[in-house]
C-alpha cells in the first residue's frame, strides 16, 4: 500500500493506492502518525486506486473509526471502486462511515 497525504486547514486527505488488507496497516499507522500534533475535524481516505479490501481492512477501518470518533475527528471514505464500495455496503460499513464520490471535497485539498 503507497500512502500520499496532503492537508487544507483542518481536513486530511490521505490517498491510499493498492490493496487495503492487513500488508496495509503499518503504512496507514505510519501516515497517521506523520500527522499527529496536528489540528484535524476530517479524515478522508480517498480509495479510488484502491485495487482491493479484505476483512483485516473492514476491521481496520472500524478500529480507525473509534479511534478518530473518541478524538472528534469525522472519518470519510472517498471514492471507492465499485467492487471495494459493495464489500463496504456488504458489511454495513456506511451506516458509520460515510462513503462518498463527490470530487469537490477532495480536490480542494488536492
């Protein structure tokens, strides 16, 4: 997994390429923590190259999710691939994270 993050005031866009399943953790914890100390109300990971998601990503995502929640910080996932985006409906995953396909967010901070 390739992590580019990029910042507009208060929002983070992280743009992740490749397969997100357990082989994605250490780089999405490390761009994380390339951020910390910063202010941040939105994280959007933006999943367009994203080729693939397997259950260590789902929970990835939701263990990402709490852990942004009890900060106050709003979890978006951007632009997911049709394949990617029906897992995520599979397992409900929108009712807690958002998924859009809206490019104005993104390119704003892009």
């Amino acid at each position: 997994m390739l992590i580019r993050a990029k910042w507009s005031q208060d929002t983070r866009v992280l743009f992740l390429s490749g397969r997100f399943d357990k082989s994605a953790r250490v780089p999405l914890e490390t761009a994380l923590a390339a951020g910390e100390g910063r202010v941040c109300q939105k994280l959007i990971l933006d999943f367009t190259t994203v080729s693939s998601l397997d259950s260590a990503g789902i929970g990835k995502l939701m263990l990402l999710y709490h852990s942004l929640r009890k900060k106050g910080v709003s979890l978006v996932i951007h632009n997911p691939r049709p394949c990617v985006e029906g897992l995520l409906q599979l397992v409900d995953l929108p009712t807690l994270i958002p998924v859009t396909h809206a490019q104005t967010e993104v390119r704003s901070v892009a």
